[in-house]
C-alpha cells in the first residue's frame, strides 16, 4: 500500500463539503466588492520567491520545495501567492495598460514546515491581491470585507491585530535605531535572531523564542518613527478603521514573516483556536514589491487566510453549511433498470441532487445505506410508481413518510 507523502492529506467527505461552502462564500462576497479571480501556475522560477518573499524569510531560507525540472530549470512549487499574482500583472502588462487591478485567488500553497495540525505541508489559500490604489481606504475595506466574510460563516471571537511597517525611506532609520538597540542585548538573542541581527532585525521583533523577553517589549517602537507621509497615512488609516467599527488592537511587534510588507500590516486570530495555529489570515501592503519584481510603481496590498485552518475552525464550531441542497436517494425496485435512469435523470434536469445504488439490492439495504450516507431524502421507486402520479417519499432526518404528487416534488424538498 502507498501512503501519502509526509505532510500532505487527503481532503474528503464532510470536510470537503465545508471546503466547498466556504470558497463558495468568499467567492460571492469578493465578487461583491468587484475582485475578479485570478489562476496563476503552481510552479514559479525560484528567483521570483528569493526576490518577492525575501531571502532571509523562513519561507525562502528554510521552507520551500525547490527543484530542477528536466532542463536544469530552478523552480519552486510556490509557498505563497502574492509573488506570482505580481509577476503575472506585470508579466501581462496590466502594471501599465490598467494599473488598478482587484484580483481574489484560491489554491494550495508548500511549505517544508513540521507538520502539526493546522500546519501542513501543503495547505490552501484564498488570497486577494490589488494593485493601483495608494489610498488606506483599501486597506481597510479588505479588513472590513475580510470580518463579513468570517461573519457570514458565522464566525466570531476574532481579534484583528494591526501595525505600520514604514516605507523603505523611514524603515531604513528605524533599522538602524533597532540595530544599536538589539547590538546591546545581542547575548540573549537566539541563534536565529544573532544572524539576522545584520541580514534582517525587524524579524527579530516576531521571533517566537525571543519574542517573549522584556527587552523585546522594550524596543523602539515603529510606529514612533514613521516620516510624514506615513505617519499621514497612518492617521486617514485609523480613521477608516473608526469609520468602519473594525474592532483592532495595535500589535507593535507585528511585523509578518515576509519581507515586503510596507505601511499596514494586519493579521487576524481565531481566539477560538490553539495559539499555535490561530492566526487565519495574515496580510497588508506592499507599495514596492511591483517595481522590486521589475514593474513600474505601484502600490499594492492583500491578504491570504489559511483555509484548513480556516475549514478546522467552522467544522470545530459545529457551524452548519447554509443553504445546502438536499440531497435524495432513490431506493429502487424495477425490471427496466432504463426506467430508473430515465426517472433519475428527469429530477436531476429538474435540478435535484439524486443518487442511487447501481446494483439492485433489498430495500432495507438501500435505506441503510441512504442513513449511513447522510441523505435527506429517500424516494421509493418501483414498478407501481412509475406508473403512477403520486411519489411515496421518506424524510430522513424526522422519519416521516407520505405520498405526495410527483409535480410538487421540488417545492417539498425545499
Ligand atoms: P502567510 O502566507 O504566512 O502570511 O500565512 C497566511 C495564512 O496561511 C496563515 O494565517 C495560516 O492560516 C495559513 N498558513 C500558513 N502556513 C500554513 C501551513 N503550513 N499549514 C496550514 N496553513 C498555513
């Protein structure tokens, strides 16, 4: 027997089911506020991530399947979406042709993580991604429309964690405050942290090891050492904030683990959840990475939410899947299996989810069956139906039978 690769799982049954609903939902509300999706490869060159993620990230530094293909091609199954979504918009030169461009994108992402639950090594986002807008009223409808989009799972107890990065221009003096001050403290930094101290400081704030010491708490803030027109930014920001009631908190040591965050950076908790994996959705801005990947300039912003985490949480809370479309079984007893098709096929085109069992079995057998697969509905057909107007049908969930006239069907079922 085969087993799966370490890391990987197979989704299926209920929890495919929740997959389903939730895309479903983020795909509507999305849609409402105008994000056309996007479909980019799996597969990028390995340069992209290197340059759009950062190289000193874990992500890049430790995390990525890289490989080469057949042609000695250095590729990544990519461990994130935004880098490809911005090679795509300038490689399809929309930087130029419409530079605002609202994209929404759903798939599996890799990363070589410890695998636990709620961290796999392939797992699935949905993401967002717009270009074009320098304005903080984006940043935050994408919160505003990221906290109805949990609501309308009927998600709550959820914590959004808010902070500003800087532009290159301020961030650059505020690393060099951090360093001075993280150069004194460097014996009690990790071993992780002492290297970064030179190649990347602002990660030594997030570090789950050193994180927790005082002197981390006590570092120079970013927030005190914006340049005006961040610090502008800034103010509008948390005027929308206001304006929309997002309810937030000010995390100072917020600075997420990719590089090319600029200005808001927000993440979102599932207090619900094991600290260890209750972060669903990290996001913010990134006004640089365009021209970094090597399109002209142009701000752009998003998010990504982890949808394991995501599917764990709804089915965790018990949340039931709305609207879900009854399904209905058809136990069946007839010399012409033609005739149950023919039967079958008429509900189906009448947009009713049918199912049956292809070998002809007893009926108490095919109502098992219909009980241990979780039907709604179970119609008795046999030769006495076929020919007649009236349809005996069984509710499976409060028990009751009757007959009912087979034009009235889908109303019943509703
Ligand atoms: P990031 O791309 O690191 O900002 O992560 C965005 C979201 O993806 C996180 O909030 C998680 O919910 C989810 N996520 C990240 N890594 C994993 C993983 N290894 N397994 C499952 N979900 C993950």
């Amino acid at each position: 027997m085969y087993k799966k690769v370490r890391g990987m799982r197979d989704i299926y049954g209920e929890e495919v089911e929740y997959f389903k609903y939730i895309s479903e939902i983020a795909e509507n509300i999305f849609s409402l506020y105008g994000y056309n999706k996007i479909i980019v490869p799996i597969i990028e060159k390995t340069e992209l991530f290197q340059r759009g993620v950062g190289e000193d990230t874990d992500v890049v530094e430790k995390e990525m399947y890289s490989f080469q293909d057949k042609s000695g091609r250095n590729i990544t199954l990519r461990p994130e979406g935004t880098a490809g979504v911005v090679r795509s918009y300038i490689e399809n030169g929309q930087h130029k042709a419409d530079p605002v461009q609202k994209y929404y994108y759903i798939g599996p992402m890799f990363r070589y993580e410890k695998p636990q639950k709620g961290r796999y090594r392939q797992f699935f986002q949905i993401g967002v991604e717009v270009f074009g807008i320098k304005s903080p009223l984006i940043d935050v409808e994408i919160i505003y429309m990221l906290i109805q989009f949990l609501k309308e799972l009927g998600l709550d107890n959820l914590k959004v964690n808010l902070n500003n990065m800087g532009c290159g221009k301020c961030r650059k003096k505020y690393i060099k405050k951090l360093k001075k001050y993280m150069f004194k403290h460097k014996s009690a930094l990790c071993d992780t942290c002492q290297r970064r101290l030179e190649s990347n400081p602002l990660r030594i704030l997030d570090c789950k090891k050193c994180g927790k010491k005082q002197f981390i708490k006590n570092t120079p803030r970013i927030i005190d050492n914006l340049c005006d027109s961040c610090l502008e930014f800034n103010e509008k920001l948390m005027n929308y904030i206001e304006e929309f009631k997002i309810p937030y908190s000010i995390d100072h040591s917020l600075v997420r683990g990719l590089d090319y965050y600029t200005n808001t950076v927000f993440e979102i908790i599932a207090e619900d959840l094991d600290s260890s994996q209750n972060q669903i959705v990290g996001g913010g801005r990134y006004n640089d990475l365009v021209s970094t990947l090597g399109g002209v300039e142009r701000p752009g912003l998003g998010f990504a939410f982890g949808f394991d985490r995501l599917v764990d949480l709804v089915m965790e809370k018990e949340l039931e899947i709305k609207d879900k479309k009854p399904s209905v079984f058809i136990a069946w007893y007839l010399n012409d299996k033609n005739e149950l098709l023919k039967f079958a096929n008429k509900l189906r085109s009448d947009g009713i989810k049918i199912d049956f069992k292809y070998k002809q079995v007893n009926f108490s057998n095919q109502l098992r069956y219909a009980d241990k697969n979780n039907f709604d509905y179970v119609i008795f057909y046999g030769e006495k139906e076929m020919k007649s107007e009236d349809i005996h049908i069984k509710n499976m969930k409060s028990g009751e039978e009757k007959n009912i006239k087979f034009k009235n069907l889908k109303k019943f079922i509703k």
